[in-house]
C-alpha cells in the first residue's frame, strides 16, 4: 500500500524537517522514499511515493498537510461560485511529478512501478469539508441539495486527477491506481448517480496506456461490482470482505463478463498479532485469493506507522514461498 515506507526509520529520517507536500514535490525525495520499501522489503513493485491532495495543490488550491490531522483547505468548496472559481491545472506544475516517475523508472530496471491518485469523490470530500471528517455532512448535503454543483465540482476534480495520472503515465508508471478513500460512506444509490460517472471518467480516460488500472476504496464491499462498472481490471478489497466473497459478489453482479482480479487484504491491525497469527492470516487470504483469475497480495489498507518493518519483511517471503 502506497504509505508503506512510512514505518521504516529510513522514512523518518529522510523526512525529518520536510512537509509533505513539499517532499512529494521533490524528485530526488520522491525517488528515495518510493525505493526504500522495495530495498526493505523485496516487494514485487513499487507504488509512486504521493498524496492524494497533490493534484489539488498542483491546481493551485490552498491547503496544507497538519500533522495528526491530515489534508486542511483554507478556503472550503461549498457553493456554485467557489466551483467555479476553482482554477485549471496547468500541467507544467507536474513536472516534478514526471521528473520523478523518469528516474524511478530507470532505477527500478524490471520492477514495475504503479501510479497513484485519490479519487474525485474522496478528493471532493476534502475540499468541502475543509478536511478529514468521519460522517462527511457538508459533502453529503451539498450532493443531495445542490446535484448540478457537486457534477460541476467532481468535473473539475476529475480533470486534475486525469492530468495527475497522465503525467506519470507518460513518464512511465507500469500500472495506476485510483484510490477512493471514502467512498465507502455512501450507499450503492448514492455512489451510482453522484460518484460513479466521474470515477468511469477518470479510469477511461487512461485507457490509451493499456496498463493495468487498481481501483480501491475502504468500506467499500457492497460497491465493489459498481466499483469494477468505473473500469477497474483490478478490484482492491478491504479486510472487512473475505476475497472468495468478494469474487463471487462481483461474478454474480457482472455473469457474463470475466472472472475479476482482486487486489488485497490483509488487516494492516494484524501485523501486531505475533508472527503465528500473520502467518495463519497470510495463508488465509491467499487461499481465498484462488477464487480469483488473479490475486495481487497486499494489506487490505496502509501500513500503520509503527509497524514492525521486519512483520512486513516476513510478510513478503512468506507470500513468494506460498507463490
């Protein structure tokens, strides 16, 4: 998952002093950061080092990352004129981006490398709410009450993150995948009529590539076959949903199309549990894994900052001994 390196004290270090947004703005920072997990840990690929607000400071827009808070906007989005006044992305401001993802690219020889970008849903979320929120009113009454605005909004947004992704893509990402954080707030109503179109949007937009596209949000089983409709060839699973569960979820909401691929789902919690419980975890998860025509094995969600790097170290051989 894409905060892997976060509970590495290599991480820490490097970081120490830097902001966030200021580190994923820098090349050489991104480069070091992105490559640390797959020196730690012999992952099978790397994942592009970001946030999910990037795209929204590349456009432009004031916000900052608080620490123990999370992404603050100063000006939130709530009405049809701060939509409108939201400004375009002007993709030179992605060149830090793409310079990145070039000597990535270079450095990593045969280990593919995936793209990364939060949803517009997600992205919304955060621009009307002003920050992270647990119940996300402000986002669901302006869904509800103001439908032209909120497709007006998730345009936009749709629009930096397509910009965001094709940089990396031309740049030479492997793969991409569009995380939706929140998603799983909504109903499968709600994410079909105001979510879905924009997700679909975004993921068809990057068709040109023919790179495999991971779609994955948390919370999400009853979305998942809607969550595939936006165009995913990769479902990601959270740990609420056993794999061979959700497989047979998305056979049934989609017959004749083919078997899905599923991307997860180890509990991130577990990785405290003692080396026996991981390992019975681990075993779990692949053998449900096999209901799929693919199973890309990962945490069901990001690593916690003070998880043992050695569990997850341990974690890895493990999967490629089973493999």
């Amino acid at each position: 998952m894409r905060q892997a390196g976060r509970s590495l004290p290599e991480y820490r270090k490097l970081r120490e002093g830097t902001p966030m947004l200021q580190a994923c703005f820098t090349p050489d920072m991104v480069v070091e950061v992105t490559m640390q997990p797959i020196r730690r840990h012999g992952v099978d690929a790397a994942i592009f080092f970001s946030d999910i607000v990037v795209p929204l400071k590349a456009a432009g827009i004031d916000l900052d990352i608080v620490p123990g808070t999370g992404p603050v906007v100063a000006s939130p989005v709530r009405d049809e004129q701060a939509v409108t006044a939201l400004p375009e992305l002007d993709p030179a401001n992605l060149d830090p981006i793409a310079e990145a993802v070039g000597v990535l690219v270079g450095e990593l020889g045969d280990v593919p490398l995936i793209g990364f970008a939060g949803a517009p849903f997600t992205l919304a979320s955060y621009l009307i709410e002003g920050g992270p929120s647990r119940h996300h009113e402000r986002t669901k009454a302006l869904m509800k009450a103001e439908p032209d605005v909120w497709h007006a909004l998730l345009g936009r947004i749709a629009d930096y993150t397509l910009e965001f992704l094709k940089a990396q893509l031309h740049a030479g990402v492997d793969a991409i995948q569009l995380f939706d954080s929140w998603a799983g707030a909504l109903s499968e109503r709600d994410y079909r009529e105001f979510v879905l179109p924009h997700s679909q949007r975004v993921l068809a937009g990057l068709a040109f590539a023919g790179v495999p596209r991971i779609h994955f949000g948390v919370g999400t089983a009853e979305l998942l076959p809607a969550m595939r409709e936006a165009g995913a060839d990769v479902v990601g699973v959270d740990w609420r949903l056993p794999l061979d569960e959700a497989v047979r979820r998305l056979q049934a909401a989609a017959p004749d199309a083919p078997k899905p691929v599923v991307q997860g789902n180890l509990d991130p919690a577990v990785l405290f549990a003692g080396w026996d419980v991981v390992e019975r975890e681990v075993r779990r998860i692949v053998a449900e894994g096999k209901a799929a025509a693919g199973h890309i094995f990962n945490l069901g969600h990001g690593v916690m900052p003070d998880t043992d790097p050695t569990m997850l170290t341990r974690v890895v051989e493990l999967v490629h001994s089973i493999r």
